[in-house]
C-alpha cells in the first residue's frame, strides 16, 4: 500500500515516534506529514519524527486537535507516510513570515529544484502544501504573494496549540519554527483534487465593512453604522448577545453562491475582531450554520464517485470541531473517514486561494 497512517498517544516524544515508525512497518516514505498536538515540546516531536524516518522529508506542525481515520483525537501525534507510489517528488522549505517577499525565494529555490520556476510551475502535475505558524497573523499576505508567483493551487493550515493561544510551532525535518511557514511542492504520482467544505448558508443579508483597520482584523464599522450594533441588528438579537451568535452565524464573502468564511473572534467595544482579515467596501452576507456531518458526508460522496479517493489530508477549523463537540457529533465526524486512509487537524485557520475560515480544505490523492 503506498499510503499508510498511524497516530500514537504515547507522551514520549520518541516513543511516539518509534510507535509510528512501527505501526507503519516497511514501507518507505518518500514523505511523511504529521500533527501533533502541542503537549509534545516543539523541539522533541520534530527531532523524533527526523529520528524516526531519516530518509523521508518530515513536515508537521502543532495543532488544536488531530484527525485520524475515524477518530478525532486529542494529545496525540498523528502521521501519514507515502512512497513513490503515491509522490514522486516533494521539496521543501521555510517561509519567513516578516515580510511577504520572502515568499519569492522560496519557492523559487524549490522550482528550481523541480527544474522549473514558480510561474511555470504545471498545477496539474504540482500542488503547494503550507503550515503557518497560527499566531503569526500573516496568512493573509503570504496567501496573496504566493498566488502572485504561481498558478498551482495551495492548500493547506494554520498550526494550532490546543487553544493556549501561547505558540504554535512548524516542523521541517527535525527542526521547530515560529513566525515561519513551511511550503512543500509536492508532484502527486497520481490525480489529486482539492476538497472545500463549509457549512452555511446565506440568509440573504449583507454586511459591508464600512470602516476597517486590516492590519489587526478589526471592523470598526458595517453599513456605516459600529460594527457590533450592525452585526447584532442583522442578527436581530440585543447588543450584549451578539457575540454569542458568532460561532453558527459568521460572514461570507460569496464567490458563485459558496461563501468564503470570515469567522468574527470578539467584540472590543463597539468593534468586532475577526480571524482573517476582511476588506473595506467589499460585501459580505451573514451565514446561518447547516450540519456539517451531512455536508461533508455528501461533499465526500460526490468525490468518491467521480475517482476513488486514495487518501486525504484534512485541515479542519478549530471552530468546527468546538461546533461539533458542543453538538455531541464529534465522533460521527471522525467516523466519516473510516474507510478512507486520512490525517488532519483542528487549525488556526484553513487555506485555500486565500485564508479563511470554519472550513475544512482537504488534499486528496486519487486512485
């Protein structure tokens, strides 16, 4: 089999990993992807990952949770390993996050390892896959360089700390950064697809940011009124309960009817905090939540009957998985996956075009 998984909650950073390296028997992974939850210190869990499968290219990130097939999990590491079955090629490197240019030599290094460069890059042989550092607020910025530079699709997420929101970390080869962001250009040796599911609905109301600062994610205004009042009255609930509403009625920018969410965070007087960044002037239209058991078990559905999936790599919003512990449907969302070979994790945001939120991007390898 070219695609295998494993998860240990073993709290030994090296006994994790060993576990893993065991589980996942002989096979010889071109590469292996791991999350692990952030009770592993930084520097342990990725030196033991290294340790592990020295001759594989080895990328992970902290998380707020992991996924495995048919668990969610917590306080655990979680990998999938592939051989050349699967990848025939992946290169990878660290993206400072300081400055968005800093996204230009990288992957220019790793174009031309490919023996190309980054705008010639052919997206159907090559997709991106990125991990932020989750606190760095830089997705933004990066997301917009890099879909500058090239024309393949990237997906990816924001690395998580089991919601310390204290430091979260990603992982190259042994090595833990922050303020970082590790790009891996992978060729697929097969098809792959990209899978994007949220569920909202739009209840047909906008919202436009009338007055923003982009800088730290705040709308001071919608409709020209605060931007708490306008929220609240769309809503139709008093003042002091919007923030409640949050969770199951964020905004979306539509895009041919789907929204691309942007999940309010927190009211600071009359100003709401949101967890990507949103655009002055640029419509948005207040979503009502569906069920994301039934949607993603569609959205898989539909999926499988075009190609067989072989394998998925699932980069699930934090805020999602509170929705669905807070509606007991946790364990149902992790059964989803039970026949298919897949490891992800609750994130710090998702990304996918851009950066968004209370979304599930997935990269699927195909049969």
């Amino acid at each position: 089999m070219s695609v295998q998984v494993a998860h240990s909650q073993h709290p030994d950073p090296y006994a994790a990993a060993d576990e893993l390296r065991t589980t996942l028997g002989e096979l010889k992974p071109v590469l292996v992807l791991f999350f692990a939850s952030s009770s592993y210190g930084p520097d342990g869990i990725s030196a033991a990952m290294k340790n592990a499968f020295p001759d594989s290219t080895v990328i992970g990130c902290s998380t707020a949770g992991e996924i495995i097939s048919g668990s969610m999990l917590n306080n655990s590491v979680v990998a999938m390993a592939m051989d050349t079955d699967t990848i025939q090629n992946v290169h990878a490197d660290t993206i400072s996050l300081k400055s968005p240019d800093f996204a230009d030599d990288t992957l220019s290094r790793l174009a031309e390892a490919a023996g190309s460069t980054p705008i010639s890059l052919d997206p159907t042989r090559y997709v991106g896959l990125i991990l932020f550092d989750g606190l760095s607020g830089a997705e933004e910025s990066i997301m917009e360089r890099i879909g500058d530079l090239t024309n393949i699709q990237v997906i990816g997420g924001s690395a998580g700390d089991d919601l310390a929101f204290s430091a979260t970390y990603v992982y190259l080869n042994g090595k833990a950064y922050t303020n970082t962001a590790v790009f891996a250009l992978i060729e697929p040796k097969k098809k792959f697809d990209i899978i994007k599911t949220q569920s909202f609905c739009s209840l047909g109301k906008k919202l436009t940011p009338t007055k923003v600062d982009a800088a730290s994610r705040k709308v001071i205004e919608f409709n020209g009124k605060p931007a708490a009042v306008a929220y609240a009255e769309a809503i139709g609930v008093p003042y002091s309960d919007a923030a409640s509403h949050f969770m199951k009625n964020p905004v979306g920018l539509m895009a041919d009817d789907e929204p691309f969410v942007r999940s309010p965070q927190r009211v600071e007087g009359d100003a709401i905090y949101f967890y990507c960044q949103v655009r002055e002037g640029v419509d948005l239209d207040l979503l009502s939540s569906t069920d994301i058991i039934a949607d993603t078990q569609k959205m898989l559905e539909e999926k499988n009957k075009e190609t067989p999936i072989e394998a998925l790599i699932n980069f699930n919003c934090i805020l999602r998985t509170l929705q669905l512990k807070q509606e007991g449907k946790d364990a149902a969302y992790g059964k989803i996956f039970s026949n298919i070979p897949t490891i992800g994790f609750s994130t710090y945001g998702e990304e996918y075009i851009g950066h968004i939120n209370q979304t599930a991007t997935m990269l699927a390898f195909l049969k």
